[in-house]
C-alpha cells in the first residue's frame, strides 16, 4: 500500500507542480495532527518538494521561505535519535544541506538579492562546494569586483570538470594568462580525443579579454573551417562581436547575418546585430528582425535591447526608453542598454541626462570607444569643447591611437580653427593606417576645403573613388570639380554618382547647378546631419535616418508587436 508522501512524489516525479503544493499543504497539516502519516524523513522530502515546485513555477519568495524551513527541518532531523537509521526502501538518502542552501541563493538571485545569495553561498565550507557552487561563488565575486576570490573559485571548477569553458571564459577575462589556463586544461583531459580545437579557441578568446580582437578575429577564422567548428553559431557571434568592438560594422554585419541564417533564434550577440545595423542603416532589416525574434526567441535583454533600436531608428524615443528598462531590468550590467540610453537622450538633446548613462558606461567597460564618445557628443551638445577635449584626448590614452579614437579626438579639435591643424595632422595618421576609414577621409576632405586646398581634396577624394566606388564620393568629387571649374569632370562624378543611387539629393543639386551656369556652391556641407551616406558616427549623436528618405510609417512592425512584448514583460515580472 502507497503512502501519502509516495503520492507526493509521483506528482513531483511527473512535473505536476501545483498539484504537488495542493496535496502536500493538506498532507503536512494532517501530519501536524497525526505523526504517523508522514515520518520525519518523508516530512523533510515533502518540505523540499514543495519548495521545488514554487521554483518552478516561478514563486521564488515562497519557495525560499520552504527551502529555509526544510533546512531548519533538517537540522533537526539529524539531532534526534531516528536520524542513524537507514531510510525506508525505495527513499534516498536526506538530501544535503548544501543542494537546499544552492536553491536559496537561486531564489534570492532571481529576487535581485545578490548580496544575501552570495553570503549564503559563503556560508558552505570551502571543502564541501560541489563545482556549481564554486561556479555561482566565481560570477558573483567577478561582478563585485572581488578578483581573486573570483579566480581562485573558477580554478575549483576547472580542477574538477577542466572542459567548463565559462569557467575558462571567466578566468581569461579577470587577466590569467591563456597559458596557464590551457595547461590546467591539458594535464586533466590527456586522454580526451578531438580537442585540436581547444587551444585555438582558448588562444582566440585570450586575445579577447585583451582587447587584441584583430589577432582574436585570426583565431576565429582559422576555427571556421570544415575541420573545426564551420559554421557555428557561438564562433561566429563572437567573430562578430570582435569586429563590431574593432569598430569594422561591414565584417561585424556579414558574421552575425551569418550566424542568424543558420539559427534564427538564437538570442545572444542579438543587441550588437540591432545596433550594427542601426550604424549601417539597414533600418527595414531592423525592422523586420522584430517580429521575427518576439516570436521564435524568449525574452532576453538582447531581445529588448534590439527592439529598442527599432523604436530609436523611428523616433519613438519614448518607448524606446521603455524597452531598455526592461532590459536593464533583466541585466543591469548591460552596456548595450546604457549606451543604446545615452544615444536616445542626447537625440531628444537631453545632454545632462545622457552624460549620466555615458559615464556609468565608462566606468562599466572603459575600453569600449562607443562610452567616450557619448561623452564627447554630450560635452559638444552643451558647448563646453574643454571637457569634451579632454575626454577625447583620454579616449585616445585608453584605446589606443587607432583610426576611430584619433579622428574622434580631430572632429573635436576642429572645433576651434586655432586647432584646426592639429586635428589634419591626426586624420593624416588615421589614414596612414586605415585608408579606407571614412570618418577620417570625409572630416580631412573638409579640412582641405576650408583651407581652399581643393587639389589635396580632390587627390585624397580619387583615392578613395578607386578603393570603394560610392555614390557619396562621386557627388564629393563633382562639386570640388565644379569649384575649379572642371564641368565636364564635374558631369562625369555627377553621372556616376546618380547611376549608383538615383535618390542622391545632393549630385542632382550639384547638376541643377550647372545647368544653371553657376559657379558658386553652396558651404561645406561633407558631414552635414542626415545625409543620406555620410557616417555620422563624430556628430553629436549616433545620427537618425535622414527625415526626407524616413519611409518607415507610424504604425510599423516594430509598432505592432509593442503591446505584446509589454504585457509579456509585465507577466514575467509579476512571477517575483
């Protein structure tokens, strides 16, 4: 004959989680009444069952006050004098002190009690963490800052399962060098076949964590081949990441288009897919990714941050905002989300607001390049050139003296003509070791203009012309022709420029001109907001589509998936 807790735990067994609380709340009052009908043992199983079942239902609160009190249960059990005796055939032993306190920080870190969960988690014997212990003790510890403590438990982890490749993640990121995580790897896992991979991928994701991403995007490609990992969608996500972190959107688009061809829902790397093609102005891709993502992956601050791109590139700055709070709400680490939250106030010209969102990104990840120039266009925006001056000067200091932090540190510059020559030496060393970054070009071909060097813009512009044949660049060229009184050249870029993009407003006006036989154009206008291929990434702001070509309607896809992606939110929050 069954018993009443075997019930209990055929309902467990089978998943059948509230009829497992409605059964177990009579059962354990009728015990209360009668001892008999639940032995102590059976009492303690009850007690940590239901607790398991307000988990999974997602009731973390009641299900720590169960996991707390079976705890307590279970000290008690142990002292009396029946806890010597074996348990009764077909029950498993008590379970540990140690499973039940793992729940309780589950539980409080679903609460967004971090700082109790890690006291519980503190409160196990360093001999007696099981390495999902250690590994929950390593995150917390690396989020707080704690390094060592940190290191020291992700080396737990590696000690007893050496392939725990976010334990390995975790220790590059925190500055051990890849060496000495691939021997610890290695001397465990001799005999385990088909890791020829393994070291190349530990190398890659060493020059990650060092911001080396040129050598990691190396790595990374010679893991993409048919011998390795081709085709993955992990590689090529990080392949993807390592060149938008580089700054190089068009190979950073190519990976993570990739990556989503071959698994459409899979959510991460999904915040940097949405703002790469922000930057690149694939705004009806962006558009049709979201109903696409809302309704094949699950809701992720990835997912919301992509969303609120969308709204951005619209200009519903105010559901935007909305979205990333959601997403800050689910991860308040994001920096896409901060970042993302600059931008958006900067556009509505909130600059003390966005400076707020910009510095706690710096402090966040002060390597990444988008935090300082946030702050450089929020300092431009409310006219004090000083501090943006000098945080430009420090981006160069933590970043290095690469094309972007340059020529960010020149468009600042160029601000006061008393620095004007400054910031073209800048771009000339920005060029000499990218030729094709156009930021830098557009900024030094105006450059030359104001300083009535037409020639040097019209050589730096031909060069420019032979490595990538734009629209933007033929249009250029035709007006600085048109300013030396070249018509018949001037025609010519026209011509071509307008074969390549019909809708080039700026190549028509450059013919209207012309025709009309004059020979006076109108101010530099090469960086002007809202051209239509301009990159605007050194104006004030990330730069929305230009309004005249926005054919993007109020009620867009983005729009009608908004109502249910809030009451979706709203639903997941009203779990805690």
């Amino acid at each position: 004959m069954s018993t009443l807790y075997e019930q209990i735990k055929i309902l467990y067994d089978q998943e059948l989680y509230s009829n497992v609380i409605a059964l177990a709340n009579f059962v354990l009052s009728l015990s209360d009444h009668n001892s008999e009908l639940l032995p102590a043992q059976a009492r303690f199983l009850t007690y940590v069952h239901c607790a398991d079942s307000y988990f999974h239902l997602s009731k973390y609160r009641k299900a720590e006050s169960l996991y707390k009190k079976s705890l307590q249960f279970r000290k008690s059990l142990l002292k009396s004098k029946g806890a010597t005796k074996p348990p009764p055939e077909g029950q498993k032993e008590i379970m540990s002190d140690i499973d039940i306190k793992y729940q309780i920080h589950l539980c409080l870190v679903q609460l967004k009690n971090t700082q109790e969960a890690l006291q519980v988690l503190q409160g196990i014997p360093g001999k007696q963490r099981s390495a999902k212990v250690n590994m929950a003790l390593a995150k917390m510890f690396q989020k707080q800052g704690m390094e060592r403590s940190a290191i020291a438990s992700y080396k737990e982890v590696l000690r007893e399962c050496p392939l725990a490749l976010s334990a390995v993640e975790g220790l590059l990121a925190l500055g051990v060098k890849g060496i000495e995580v691939n021997s610890m790897i290695v001397n465990s896992i001799t005999s385990v076949p088909s890791l020829e991979w393994l070291n190349m991928w530990i190398k890659a994701h060493a020059h990650v964590h060092n911001r080396e991403y040129n050598h990691a995007i190396t790595s990374f490609r010679s893991l993409d081949n048919a011998n390795f990992l081709k085709d993955n969608v992990t590689l090529l996500t990080t392949m993807g990441e390592c060149y938008y972190f580089a700054g190089d959107n068009k190979n950073a688009l190519a990976c993570l288009r990739r990556a989503r061809t071959i698994e459409p829902d899979f959510t991460k790397g999904l915040d940097i897919y949405a703002a790469v093609l922000y930057k690149t102005q694939n705004i009806k891709e962006l558009e049709k990714l979201i109903p696409v993502i809302t309704q094949t992956s699950e809701y992720t601050a990835e997912l919301y941050i992509a969303m609120a791109y969308a709204l951005y590139a619209a200009h519903k700055f105010s559901k935007a905002c909305t979205l990333i709070v959601q997403a800050q709400n689910l991860d308040p680490c994001s920096i896409e989300a901060i970042i993302l939250w600059g931008n958006v106030l900067i556009e509505q010209k909130k600059y003390q607001e966005a400076l707020h969102h910009f510095r706690q990104a710096a402090l966040l990840k002060p390597h990444r390049y988008e935090p300082h120039k946030g702050l450089v266009d929020c300092y431009i925006g409310m006219h004090r050139l000083r501090e943006a001056l000098n945080i430009a000067s420090t981006g160069c200091k933590l970043l290095g003296h690469t094309p972007r932090a340059l020529t960010l540190y020149a468009s600042v510059l160029m601000k006061d003509p008393v620095s004007v020559g400054k910031a073209k030496n800048l771009l000339e060393k920005a060029l000499s070791q990218d030729e094709s970054f156009l930021p830098a070009v557009y900024l030094l071909a105006e450059i030359y203009e104001q300083e009535m060097n037409l020639e040097a813009a019209i050589e730096l512009l031909g060069r420019q012309v032979e490595l990538q044949p734009t629209s933007k660049f033929h249009q250029m060229l035709g007006d600085l022709w048109a300013r030396v009184h070249n018509q018949e050249k001037a025609l010519d870029h026209y011509a071509v420029a307008l074969n390549l993009d019909p809708h080039n407003r700026r190549a028509l006006e450059g013919l209207h001109r012309l025709d009309s036989t004059s020979t006076k154009l109108e101010s530099t206008y090469y960086m002007s907001v809202g051209d239509e291929h301009a990159d605007a990434t050194y104006d004030v702001g990330d730069g929305l589509p230009d309004t005249d070509n926005d054919e993007a309607a109020d009620e867009s896809e983005t729009e009608e998936v908004w109502s249910d992606m809030d009451l979706e939110a709203n639903s997941q929050q009203g779990n805690l």
